[in-house]
C-alpha cells in the first residue's frame, strides 16, 4: 500500500549520509538536514506526485525537496525498509485544516516534513521539552490529543495538533495534497516557501523575503534579488525553464507572511 519495497536506500544513504546502522534520531536529522524543505513544484503549477518513484526521482537523484508528503512518504518508507513499525497521521497545522502529514515511531513523534521545525524525534511524553536545532519544542496531552509547541519571547506557540490513534490511507494524503497544491487559502498555493533547518541556524525563503535565523539571535530579513543564487544557496538546482517560470509568479516577486 505504501510502495515501501521501491526505497532505494543506496541513494538515500548517499543523498542523506546516514546509514542502514544509523539511530532513528540520526536517521532524521540526516534527512532533514540534507533534503530541502520546498514547494516548487506548487509555483510550476504542478499538484505534485506523491507516487514513491516520482519522490525518489525528485528528492534523491535531482537537488530538489518537498513539502510534507513528499519528506514523509520517503522517510517512513525508508524507516519501514529498516524495521521500524511506523503510524502514518496527519495534524491540524494551528487552526487550520488537518492537512499536515506526520507520523508515530516507536513513541515518537518522527516529523522530518514540518519545514525549518523539527531536527529529531519527540517522545510521546506529556510537557516533555527537547531542543530543536536551538529552539525549544514541547508536546502536551490535551485528551485524545498532542500539541506540538515552539518555545517563543512570548511562550509557547502552537505548531500542529494530532491524535496518534487515527489511521490514515493514502487517499487522505492524496486529497490533501490536492488541497494544499490548488486552494487559494493554503498558504503553499500562494507564494514560494523554501526552508533548510540545521544546528543553530534556519533559513526561510517565502515569497521574495528571506530569513536567517540564529538560535538566540534576531532574525535577520532581506529581500531577494537574485532568485537563482538564493536558491543555489539553499542547495536547490532549477533548469532555466523552471527559474524563469517561478521568478515571474507573484508569490516570488513579492514578499509575503508565512
């Protein structure tokens, strides 16, 4: 149901640098670390694939990434190839729909798919605080549900809320996907949204404004000029088809709240 047997872990280990003996915590950061979060394929007016091979095409022979199907669809089968028992879920992302792809492994929370937010796995335990990549993170029980939160100057701001023992099949992230592609009130539908989270530091490219972020540190903005090496910056190869394409979209050319 899940195309597992299809992984070709030989390049995702040269793609990620992990390996069949990496710990789930290494195994995620690896992935998020080296696969570029992105929905560029959104800004080409592509509703893109979530079909394995498509993904593996695009996330582990090309220097491209995706958004959270994409980044959650690979890893967990990937994880699955390795032994792992996984839960596929979604979560409501702040108020909105439950459109957010995520997943339960051995207890944690594995969410490689959340933009420049997740670095390792949580543990499914009530107040439980880890550090993500420099900014603190928690889960809370609240009932059937956990809420994930990011530790901010003004506490704690809600990040996505799901329930662990809701199944999923593929037909929900299908329709999802079609949601957050091609509403106009998915914020992915809208403007262009890269991210790259690594140890102390984030990056976020939405719209024509990018945003460096230390952790401690102020965020610094400034607009962007050039697309193409901003883009290269954050490690993403377009041909000039695709750049000229997406530089003259709206939601490239002018800058927009993410």
């Amino acid at each position: 149901m899940w195309q597992t047997e299809t992984v070709d872990l030989d390049a995702y280990f040269a793609r990620t640098g992990a390996s069949a003996s990496s710990s789930l915590t290494e195994l995620h950061e690896a992935h998020v670390r080296a696969i570029p979060f992105e929905n560029i394929d959104v800004m080409l007016g592509r509703v893109p694939s979530l079909d394995l091979g498509d993904i593996q095409d695009k996330m582990l022979r090309s220097r491209r990434g995706g958004y959270c199907y994409e980044h959650q669809l690979l890893f967990t089968a990937v994880l699955e190839r390795l032994g792992y028992t996984v839960a596929r879920r979604m979560s409501r992302v702040m108020t909105g729909p439950r459109t957010h792809m995520m997943s339960i492994v051995d207890d944690h929370l594995v969410d490689v798919g959340f933009g420049a937010g997740m670095l390792h796995p949580m543990p499914l335990a009530d107040g439980v605080v880890v550090d993500q990549a420099g900014w603190p993170h928690r889960l809370r029980r609240e009932g059937r549900r956990w809420v994930l939160e990011k530790q901010s100057a003004d506490g704690w701001d809600l990040r996505h809320a799901f329930e662990p023992d809701v199944d999923q099949l593929p037909v929900d992230y299908q329709a999802a996907n079609h949601y957050v592609a091609t509403h106009a009130r998915s914020p992915f539908s809208r403007q262009l949204v890269v991210m790259r989270l690594e140890p102390g530091l984030s990056r976020r490219l939405v719209g024509s404004r990018l945003t460096v972020e230390h952790a401690g540190a102020e965020p610094e903005n400034s607009q962007v000029d050039d697309l193409a090496k901003t883009l290269e910056s954050l490690d993403i190869a377009l041909t000039e088809r695709e750049l000229s394409h997406i530089s003259s979209t709206p939601g490239t050319t002018e800058g927009a709240n993410s």
